[in-house]
C-alpha cells in the first residue's frame, strides 16, 4: 500500500519553511516561542517537547486540510476550549511520536528533589503526567482532539524513522485514516550533560501521512510518497536493502563515506544533534528538497554502526497534482 505525506509543520529555530532545513541553520536563530504561537494557556506545565510538539503538529494537522483554526487554549463559560475544528472523525486520526529526551529533565528534576528530601512531600501532583514517556502523544490527542491509536517512541538514534514506520503500520493495517507523526527534543541542561552536545536540537517536527484514497477523498496536498523502511545492523546493508539509486539521502552525522557521489545533507550540523526527532526532521526536510524542484528519490537514514541499529526509508516526490502546499506556516 502506497502511503503519502499531505502536510508538514515545523517548530525548529530558523526554519519557517521545509525548503530552509537544507539551506538555513540554527545559529543566531531566537528559539521558538510556543506561547507566541499557540497561546500560554495550557502549557504552564508542559515540558519543552510537548510545548514545540504542539506547535509542529497545529501547522501539520492544518496545512493536511484535518482541522482549521489556530488551537489555543480559552475559557468560556468556566469550561476549557480549543479554537480549533477538526475536519474528520476524530478515531480517524493516530498520533506517533518520537523523542529520546523529551521528559527527562523533568524526570531528573522530581528524582532529584526524592532524593534531596527523603520522599515525595515536596512534590506537587500537577508535575505527574510529565514523569511518563508517553506525555507528549497524549498531551497531542488531548489538546487536538484525536481518538485513534496513540503511541510514543523512544528507540534510539533511528526513533523518528522508526515512528513513520509504525504510521505506515497502522494505516497498512486500516487502524487509521490519517496518522500525524511528530518528532520532538529539547535543549537543556540534562541533554547537554547527557549527550556531550553545547547545541542540540530544541525544536519539533511533524508530518501528516494519509493512504492515497484518504487524501483524495479531500483534495488534500501531495507533498511526498513514502517507499520502502529497512532496519538493519549496520549502514552499508541499510542502504545496500533500500536499493535502487537515490537523487539524494540525508543521513547520519559523519557518513561521508558511502554514497560518495550522491548530494547528502547533514541536518545535525545545521541543527544540531536530532535524536529522536532526526527521522521526521529528515522527512520533512526531503519534503521541502522536492518543493524546490530536487530529483529524487530520497534516502533518509539515522543511526551509524557504533548504535544498536540502522534504519532507513525512500520518499520520492509527488507523482500527481499538488492542491496547495500543503506546509503549515507559523
């Protein structure tokens, strides 16, 4: 079964537009204000993931034609509302999300006061939706209103892939119409000391994914059509199983020397380290590679043979009309 990405949104420092993750960078870029974009009610208590995820994910759900208005969080008559309206059925539409180190400052922040403390006394009930890893997808459904399948991924460096893998799942399988999959990771103090990196990632990434059916049944966009996804151990046999010859790959950070005569993007060297987030990222970047005109098809691959795991998928560009862009815009 043929299955199609319909919309893109982005929360990422210095990128407005899919087109700017290959021609832009994050350095001087202001990080992104969820406030600004999405209204401060509500994520008071939210960590930094699920706050840039909601941002990616309006724009992504919105340019697909699932929902229009700009989903901020109001009070009337003493009861929350959402402005916003969604298009389809609500069980119609799943939620997959990847991110490595979504909650773990805040994970580190409660274990830390426990141990200060000796028990949890100090700590306020509001804190214990963002211990569980899930609280991204979730805090997704809820603020938007989706009743399909929720899942979150937590894999490693080949997480975003992996997590277009199971949206391709699900929709194979009939458990969706419409799968939003979005990608997040946030730059604190924890990453930094964990990973090594002074600049990682603080940003999100979200893709729409339909079956062709599902996308004509509401003219919606055309941005991308997604092929094949390997897993495998090592680099040279993941691309070696995508097969066939690329117009282009984004792949992991020093790669250089396989596919030597193949244009590559490093989006971790104009972004920072990606982790979780790397594949969606990868996938929208080859959305906006394919807008300005680039052949294709696309490799996106995350993971090296120094991880547990290499993982890879093969978009090409749209074979049909494209009704709009299809991009979410902040």
């Amino acid at each position: 079964m043929s299955h199609l990405v319909t919309g893109v949104g982005l929360a990422v420092p210095g990128a407005l537009d899919p087109t700017d993750l290959t021609t832009r960078n994050a350095s001087g870029a202001a990080p992104v204000d969820p406030a600004a974009r999405i209204g401060k009610k509500g994520l008071r208590y939210l960590d930094q993931a699920t706050r840039l995820a909601l941002c990616a994910a309006r724009d992504a759900l919105n340019a697909a034609g699932l929902m229009t208005g700009d989903a901020r969080l109001t009070t009337t008559g003493g009861a929350p509302a959402v402005a916003a309206e969604l298009l389809v059925p609500a069980e119609s539409v799943a939620v997959v999300v990847s991110s490595n180190f979504g909650n773990l400052d805040s994970v580190c922040e409660i274990a830390t006061t426990i141990a200060a403390d000796g028990g949890t006394r100090l700590l306020s009930p509001v804190y214990a939706p963002r211990l569980s890893s899930n609280v991204t997808a979730s805090e997704i459904a809820i603020r938007f209103g989706l009743r399909g399948p929720n899942l979150m991924v937590c894999n490693g460096p080949t997480s975003g892939l992996d997590a277009v893998h199971w949206a391709m799942v699900l929709l194979s399988g009939g458990r969706a119409r419409h799968v939003l999959v979005v990608g997040a990771e946030p730059a604190n103090d924890v990453v930094r000391r964990l990973t090594g990196h002074d600049r990682p990632l603080d940003g999100a990434a979200a893709l729409v994914l339909d079956t062709p059916a599902a996308a004509a049944s509401r003219g919606a966009p055309v941005l991308a059509e997604l092929g094949g996804y390997v897993r495998t151990g090592q680099l040279a046999g993941c691309l070696s199983a995508l097969g066939g010859a690329p117009g282009v790959w984004f792949g992991p950070r020093h790669a250089t020397d396989v596919l030597a005569d193949v244009p590559r993007h490093d989006l971790e060297d104009r972004w920072g380290p990606a982790s979780g987030a790397l594949g969606v990222l990868q996938c929208a970047a080859a959305v906006g590679h394919f807008a300005a005109g680039g052949r294709g098809p696309a490799y996106a691959v995350a993971g090296t043979d120094a991880d547990d795991a290499v993982a890879g998928l093969v978009l090409s560009a749209p074979g049909g009309a494209v009704t709009g862009d299809g991009v979410g815009h902040a």
